[in-house]
C-alpha cells in the first residue's frame, strides 16, 4: 500500500479543497478512499460509472499524463486531477 497525494486543480479545488493524502493499493483504490474524506460527490467527478476515470478528466502521476494507465503507486506519489478547462 502507497501513501499518496491527490490533488485538485480549478472547479475540483473550489468544490472539495486542494486535496487529501491516503493510502491506497491503486488509482480507484485512491479516489474511493478520498471520497470517504472529501465526499462521495468527489467519485462522481472523478470516475465514470464503470469505475473507470472520466473522459474528460485529466489524470496525471508525478506529473506524468497516465489516463487509463495502471501504474503501480509508491509512497510520495502526487496524483493530480484536472477538470476540463475552457478559457479565452
């Protein structure tokens, strides 16, 4: 099990805080615990209803663009949860 940070970037940070530290064995393991401390709407904007990572998310890990990668997480990890983002 890694301890992790998951944080939140525009509509996400202003909704639920700048994040949450857990441990968690992998990326839905992460986001299920931090709903538990973040509140369960924080799943429904993260994860599609299979369990798998919104289309219109962006999920990074140490910075890295992972999407639906699986990686292994290890203690220190920051994952990092981007809305979609429009601007002008």
């Amino acid at each position: 099990m890694a301890r992790v940070r998951i944080e939140l970037f525009a509509t996400l940070r202003e909704k639920f805080g700048r994040g949450v530290e857990v441990e968690c064995e992998c990326l839905e393991d992460c986001f299920k615990k931090a709903a538990r401390v973040l509140g369960e709407d924080f799943l429904k904007e993260v994860l599609d209803e299979n369990g798998r990572v919104r289309d219109d998310r962006i999920i990074t890990i140490n910075g890295r663009n992972i999407k639906d990668e699986m990686k292994e997480l290890e203690d220190g990890d920051v994952i990092a949860v981007f809305p979609p983002i429009a601007g002008g």
